[in-house]
C-alpha cells in the first residue's frame, strides 16, 4: 500500500534542512505555526485526503485540508449525495481541483492516491471509518468524540498501535498556545494544588420537533447512513444533525460538547485514567414549556439537562449540561467571573477557568486568587498557519488549524509521539461522557423528589459541594418554568469501575453498554480483533 513518507517529502521540497531531530525538539505548541511557514511542497507531492462526512464538521475540514498546500481533498464521502456534491464544488473553488463524490468509503480506500481519511460523519461510524481507514493503512483524523462507546475507543486504540498509523482526534484544545500555557500554570502550582474541576456546557438547546415518524430525505443511501446501528424509522423532523439528541445515534451535549471540557479538566488535573465511580441525575425538560403543550413529546431521547460526578480517589470532575436558557457560573467569590461552555479548575489558592465569560471561547483562560483578583490571562495567541507552495503564501485562521496541522506534522515526521491528541487521549476524553450517559440511561425511569436526591447526593462521595449543585440545577430549571413536581429528575445508580479493566464492577446491564449491537457488515471488531 503506497503512501507519502517523510523521506519523499524531504526529498521533494525545501523542507530538506529542517531535520526530524529539531522538529522532535520544539514545543508542540510551536511546531505547527514553525514548520508550515518552512514547507514548500509541489502539487504532486500532497497528502492525498479523503473526507468522510460532507456536513457542518466537515466545512470546517475542507478550511483546513483544502487550503494547507500539504494537503490536497481528493475524495469526499457522504450517503448523502446532495450533500457530497455541494462539498466538492465548494472545495474546487478552494483549492482548484474536484474531488470525486462516494457514498460507501469501502469503494476507494485502497485507492494509492489517498494518504489521510477526516472523519466528521455522524458519531456512530467515527470509530468503523478509523478501523477501516488504518486497515487500509491510512492515518486519520477523526472528530470528537473519537467514540460513539467505550468498545469503540478500546478498537481505535488498539488498531493504531497494531497498524502504526497516526490518529489524532478533535481535541483541538489540545493544540491552542493559550490552553497549553494555562494548564503549565496550573500544573506547575500557580494557584497551588488542584484536586477538583466543573466541566460546564450552558449551551441553549431548543426542542426539535414532535416524535414520530417521518421519511427519509431522497438523496440519502439509508443503508449506509445507519451503518453500524441497526435500520431503524427516521423519527425526528430534521434528518441532518439533530441525531445528536438521539442516543442511538448520537450522545447528547454530554458526548457533543462535553469531550472538549472533560478533556481539559482531564488536563488541568493530570488524569490519564478512569474513574473509580460515576453517578448522574437529569432528564429532558423543559421542551413542553417551550411548546406550551403539556402533552408534548419531543424526538431527543437524550438529557438536556444532565449532572455527572466522576469519583477518581484523590480527584473529581463534574460536568454539567443544560440545555435551556441559563446565565454563566460564577467562582464563588466573584459572581462577575465565569463561563457558560469551559472548565473551572478550584485550586487551594486560587481558581483557573478555560472560556469566556457570556458564551463558548475555546482561545481565552484566565486565573484568579482566592478573592477573585485577576492573577493572569490567558488570550489570543497564534491560531494563524502560513503555508508557502512555489514562492506563494496562503494563510488561513481559526481555532482548528493549529490542531489539523499538528497532525500532519506527526504525519510527515512518521512520529505519533507529536500528537497533542492522540487515539488514547481521545478515548479517555469520550469515555467520560460515555461513563455519564450510562449512568443516567440506566436511571432514567428513577424518578425521584428533590428530598431524595439530596438525600442520595449526600453520601455521594466528591470534592464538590453535591447539594448545592443539586439546589442551582433545580433553580435553574424552575426559572425555565420547569415543575420539578410534575416532571421530576431521574437519578442513575452509583457506578463502580474496575480502573484497570476499564469495566463496571458487578453490573452485567451497565457493561451490556460499554459496546452496542452491531448491524453487519458495519461492526466495530473487539481490539484484539482490529
């Protein structure tokens, strides 16, 4: 199987006088914004891409894979042949050249002119199009969450070891200078030790539409969009992207948006691992005061508002979703310092917090003392890439192009060590969204008062305060118009977890959904098996 190797790339640009040694040397955080202002690669020379998923995640790869004259989009996959189509014309305009549109993958994967597989299709095939992929001994780079389950991450991890190719995911914070200096801060004591962080995802969510049953768009191959989930009736108004709040396809904000923040606290805390337990309470409220029908039955089958505690001994992590109207959440000392989407990190001096205040910032942190005095910020930053082809400068910005280029940076090194997000971190990162879920799922029919919860939560062992968590999330759902009477909270069963097997202790129906059943041909292999 041909693919382009550094050796090629050195010997066919002006790259030759940048050894692997000073690039293996410099701090990830500068490779990227270093290496691509030094490439000047010929045409013949790009990576080959092959993008999987011509939706809204996938605009944003072709900014990247389209413009970067390292790269050029070569094929792009969607069962969606509209979809596919306006992809390629839209990436001509960009870089020139049409791609051809597929709807099945399996059909060009061995094809020699392809290098590099992007993954931003539908959570549920994120993991069979990386195993295929490096089958096909491509390297990829698939989106967040790497995983649709915990099964999925154990194969994606175990196929890049056994295949040796580079995977990177969607953690593109990973890769942000601002992110990468806050977590040195914090690790490196500056607001003393950190034991504890809230991942926040305050993220308006609206209804989308009554339950029932509906046809499939025309242009759609069905077969092929459900893949590995078994051939189900469309059950929602909007086909394209509102299977993210239904759980047999999607995860829920908790596995949308969570991923970034729970990696970061991950981060923040230095947790490489799996909890030692995990306990969620929620539900999907509030759509029938939206809809002023007391009757209303919306399509999500997933939480709109969801609590997850994450026991790690000596650590913690919570996170919580919400879904309707909510304003920021403030450090206790401040109640003008805070964010809606990121992560507050409480330190015994002092607090860090990754993300704006009054929305989502993935480019700003900042940390405080104990009284709420602003200690150091942490903004801006270089998240422009220059690449050079034949004496010509193309640049091109936003928050994801330091991370594309990382990867392809790993790629021509051939060194998977220059990742900033690996397939393993990525895993680890969507496990704790899985984690929560499984939770909660397990739960859902456990309605309980308030009384109860706060009566269970007090024996939930935690470095946050559980009660007074409990007691903002319900007042938050009150002033939703929410009757916590009429439809209560649901509460999940406490979890064990066995860290090293990465498995659940004596609970055959929560480890029933560690994996899924898989519909053949689409069926993620057990790790062993990759």
């Amino acid at each position: 199987m041909s693919r382009i190797t550094r050796r090629r790339f050195l010997e066919n640009s002006l790259f030759a006088t940048f050894s692997a040694g000073a690039a293996a040397a410099m701090p990830l955080s500068v490779i990227p914004q270093t290496l691509c202002a030094e490439h000047k690669v010929g045409a013949n020379d790009r990576l080959g891409v092959l993008l999987v998923g011509a939706g809204s995640r996938g605009g944003d790869h072709i900014k990247f894979f389209a413009v970067d004259k390292r790269t050029e989009i070569r094929f792009v996959c969607d069962p969606d042949s509209i979809s596919a189509e306006k992809r390629c014309a839209d990436i001509e305009k960009i870089q020139g050249t049409r791609p051809k549109a597929v709807a099945d993958m399996r059909t060009v994967l061995d094809d020699k002119s392809i290098d590099i597989v992007t993954c931003a299709a539908t959570n549920h095939w994120h993991a069979l199009t990386g195993i295929w992929a490096m089958q096909a001994e491509k390297h990829c780079f698939i989106e967040k969450p790497i995983s649709y389950n915990i099964h999925e991450g154990k194969a994606l991890v175990a196929a890049a070891k056994k295949y040796k190719r580079i995977v990177q995911t969607g953690s593109q914070c990973r890769s942000l200078p601002v992110n990468i200096e806050l977590v040195k801060f914090v690790r490196n004591g500056g607001i003393g030790e950190v034991k504890f962080a809230r991942g926040l995802c305050y993220k308006r969510r609206a209804a989308i539409g009554p339950l029932g049953e509906y046809p499939v768009p025309p242009t759609v191959n069905y077969d092929l969009w459900s893949g590995p989930a078994q051939i189900r009736p469309v059950t929602r108004p909007r086909f394209h992207y509102d299977w993210h709040w239904q759980r047999y396809y999607g995860n829920g904000d908790l596995g949308n948006q969570g991923p970034h923040q729970t990696d970061i606290a991950r981060w923040l805390l230095g947790v490489d691992r799996f909890p030692q337990s995990v306990i969620s309470y929620g539900g999907r409220l509030g759509y029938d005061i939206e809809k002023n029908d007391p009757n209303y039955i919306d399509a999500g089958d997933v939480a709109n508002t969801e609590v997850s505690i994450y026991d790690y001994g000596d650590k913690c992590i919570v996170f919580e979703t919400r879904g309707l109207k909510t304003p920021i959440l403030n450090i206790p000392v401040n109640k003008k310092i805070g964010t809606q989407v990121g992560v507050i990190a409480y330190g015994k001096n002092g607090y860090a917090i990754q993300g704006a205040a009054g929305g989502q910032s993935y480019n700003y942190s900042a940390v405080y003392d104990l009284d709420g005095k602003l200690l150091k910020e942490f903004k801006g930053g270089s998240n422009i890439v220059e690449t050079q082809t034949t004496g010509a400068t193309t640049t091109f910005a936003g928050i994801d192009a330091l991370h594309y280029s990382n990867f392809v940076e790993a790629i021509l090194a051939d060194n998977p060590v220059l990742l900033n997000a690996d397939a393993r971190c990525g895993a680890l990162s969507a496990a704790i969204s899985h984690l929560g879920n499984i939770s909660y799922y397990l739960g859902e029919k456990n309605k309980v008062s308030v009384d109860e919860l706060k009566k269970t939560l007090e024996s939930v062992k935690s470095l946050d305060d559980n009660v007074a968590t409990l007691t903002r999330t319900v007042e938050h759902l009150e002033t939703n118009g929410v009757n916590i009477k009429r439809t209560p909270l649901a509460l999940g069963p406490i979890l064990k977890i066995d860290v090293e097997k990465e498995v659940f202790i004596d609970n055959a129906e929560a480890n029933a959904m560690i994996t899924r059943n898989y519909r053949a041909p689409y069926v993620v292999p057990e790790p062993e098996n990759v």
